[in-house]
C-alpha cells in the first residue's frame, strides 16, 4: 500500500461558522491537529476505475492488441458494474485481471498522459476549491482510494495532495499478475486505514473530515466526526439526510458547494 510520507501534526485551530461540509477553522486552543480525507472517484473527479482501463486499453502496444483491449473492456464493462453492485471485493477480483501482463514502467509512462487528456478535465469543478479550504482551516488533506497508485500520482500532484493511500498492484518480474498487492483498500479497510493512519500522525478523528460518494464508503464516513456526501448516489443521499449530514455537490462552483444539510438551506 502506497502510505504517506511521514509529515509532522499541524496545530487546529478553533471552529467556528462554515457552511455545512465545509471545513471550519478552529481557534487556537492546542488540540490534536485534525484531516480531511477524500475519496477519490466520484467525489473530486468524475471518472473510476473502468474509464482508466479503458484509456490503458487504447493505448496497448500493437494496433491489432489494441483494438481487441478496447473491445473486451467495452464487453467487460456490465459486468463491471453488476459485481460491484453485488460485492467490491469480487468486483476487485474480476477487474484487475485485466491488468496482467502489464508492466509498471509502462502503466506510469501512461499516466502522464492520462492524466492530461482524460483525469484533469474530469476534475469536478468545486472539488480544487474545498481541497484549498481544507488547508486554509488547518485541516491535511488526504487522499484515500481505491484506485491504483501508479495512475493516480499526476492527479495528486496537479491538487497538490501528498498525503495519500492507493491501491497497487502486484507485480512479479517486472508484469503486473492481475491481482491487488495487500492490504486491499474497499470499504471497511479504507476505515481502518484511516484510524491507523490518524493514530500515527497524532490525528484527531473526531475533528476530521472525510467526503465521499458512494454507500460502499460509509465505514470511512463513518469513522470522522464530520462526515459529507460529496455528489452522493441515491442510497448514500438517503442515510446522510437520516443522520444530517450535510450533501455537497462539487459538480458545480457558484459561490461554494451546495450544503443540503445545512439547515440555512433547507
């Protein structure tokens, strides 16, 4: 797993006054310095797993290989979403045999160029905004996905995020096996990732962020004591309005995010 860099704890500072799922500042009283984790895919930018794959697939070495990588990703794409419906560690299971055979060299010689075609306009136009808050508050931002390490990287650094945990694949000799290196982030393990991590860093949990938007991200939601929907699907929208927590949408950017669970929007 692809950890953070160790990084010494910021002072918070004291909270007061923002917008429902924005960060708050919080007043200089000497607690233990606090994060905002993000989710990645959906949350601060509009393609997942099987847009990346798909562009890995168009560009395969040899036309011919090419042609028959896009091919059976477009044929593998319902079934995709059918076994992540069903359980993400099948999904996990089935969709990055897709990747064996590939090296590391050239999957991170792509990424560039992925990111600068398909990755930076997917960026959600409200997501560099709350990333900037985060920090003006005091909070770290932190990155936690299911996403692969290797494909991801350009993207944090055009967001300026270091701190991150990713997937990576395994690799042996050189090609890529087809199946995930361990421990294997999805859901619950995002969760104990997180706990572990802010216990390393000397991180407040219950003063931290997190955002997400999908329900298979409620452990990670979850386990901070200030949980966003960030563009939630329909059954994640439904349990943050049970629990009031506030619904972002960072599709957009007028004058911030909008805040559903804000009660001076309701």
């Amino acid at each position: 797993m692809s950890a953070p860099e160790p990084a010494s704890p910021t002072r918070g500072q004291s909270r007061s006054g923002a917008a429902a799922g924005q960060p708050r500042s919080g007043a200089a009283t000497g607690r233990a310095s606090a994060a905002a984790f993000y989710d990645l895919d959906g949350t601060l930018i509009r393609t997942n797993l099987v847009h990346v794959l798909a562009w890995y697939a168009k560009n395969d070495q040899g036309l011919l290989r090419s042609v028959r990588s896009i091919a059976a990703t477009a044929a593998g794409v319902p079934l995709f979403f059918a076994t992540d419906l069903y359980s993400r560690k099948v999904f996990n299971d089935l969709f990055f045999q897709w990747y064996r055979g590939q090296s590391y060299d050239r999957l991170r010689f792509l990424a560039e160029e992925l990111h600068d075609k398909v990755v930076r306009p997917a960026i959600f136009p409200g997501a560099r905004d709350l990333v900037a808050q985060s920090r003006r508050m005091g909070l770290r931002p932190v990155v936690v996905t299911g996403a692969l390490e290797v494909s991801i990287r350009p993207l944090l650094a055009d967001l300026g995020i270091t701190e991150f945990v990713a997937n990576r694949l395994e690799f042996v000799d050189g090609r890529a096996t087809g199946r995930l290196a361990p421990p294997v982030l999805a859901g619950a393990s995002k969760a104990l990732w997180m706990r572990e991590y802010a216990e390393r860093e000397g991180l407040s949990l219950n003063d931290s962020y997190a955002y997400a938007d999908s329900m298979s991200d409620l452990p990670m939601l979850s386990v901070v004591g200030h949980p966003t929907a960030a563009n939630p699907d329909l059954r994640l929208r439904s349990t943050a309005r049970r629990h009031d927590w506030p619904v972002i949408d960072l599709r957009r950017r007028a004058s911030g995010p909008s805040h559903e669970g804000d009660p001076r929007h309701r």
